[in-house]
C-alpha cells in the first residue's frame, strides 16, 4: 500500500511514473535524428522533394537551425523562391549562429532575393498573426514579419 510503510513505495512509485516520458524524449530525438540523416540521403541523390519531406519532420519533432539549413537548401534546389527565402529568413534567425554560418546563410538569402518580391508586414504594437489568403491553414507568423512572393 502506498500509503504505509517507510514511504519507499511512493517514491518509487513516482520513478516509474516518470521513466515513460523520458524515453518518449529520447525516441523523439533518434527518429529526429534517423529523419535527418534519410533527408540528407536523400538531398545527395537529388530527390528534393522527398529530403524536403524528410527535413520537415526532423524539424518538428527537433528544431534546430542545421535542419532548417537543410530545408532552405532543397527549397533553393526546387527554384521554390518565396519558401527558400521564407527558410533561410527563418534560419538567419536562429540565435548562436556562428559569423561563418551566418555569412554562409547570408550568402545564400542574397541568390534568392533577385527572385521574389518582398513585403514587410508591421503592426502596433508588434506580434499580431499574419494570415495571408488562407486562414485555415495557419499564420505566416507574428509581425514584424517579411514576406515574400513572386514578382509582379
């Protein structure tokens, strides 16, 4: 009973109870990772698409900036303008970037922006939704946000 005795019981009990969630952390982070290294498989055979599915998932069950770099890249591969700017924006974002990847990601953004227009969304005060055509399927994030699109 947990409630008699020496109160072993209910500290142990409260270990198991624990023991679940963080293995359920850690199958996240492997397949994360499993997701990640497929992707790059992938990307190297040049099947974009499919990396581009792969990076995707890695990225919601582990976010971090070499991931979202990867994303960035198979857009720019697929000449997918506004979604690799949007990418890369959202990589040169990241905090801890090193100046050697934030020159690279810079270097990067600059081959997209000749090909998209672009359009600065600001609100005050600032953090308002931006939904653009498509409510349903979620925000473009939080202002002040830029935007890109196709020209003309």
């Amino acid at each position: 009973m947990l409630g008699r005795g020496t109160g072993v019981t209910p500290v142990l009990a409260a270990v198991v109870c624990t023991a679940p969630a963080t293995g359920a952390l850690a199958d996240l982070a492997t397949e994360a990772d499993l997701r990640f290294e497929h992707g790059r498989e992938l990307y190297r055979a040049r099947r974009f698409q499919e990396a581009l599915n792969e990076f995707y998932v890695s990225n919601r069950l582990s976010p971090n900036h070499k991931v979202q770099l990867s994303i960035a890249h198979c857009l720019l591969q697929m000449q997918r303008w506004k979604e690799a700017f949007g990418a890369f924006s959202e990589y040169l974002a990241h905090p801890g970037l090193s100046d050697d990847e934030r020159a690279a990601g810079e270097g990067f953004l600059a081959q997209v922006l000749p090909k998209v227009a672009r359009v600065r969304v600001e609100t005050e005060p600032a953090g308002a939704l931006v939904f653009v055509d498509r409510y349903n399927l979620g925000s473009h994030g939080v202002t002040p946000r830029t935007l890109a699109y196709e020209p003309g």
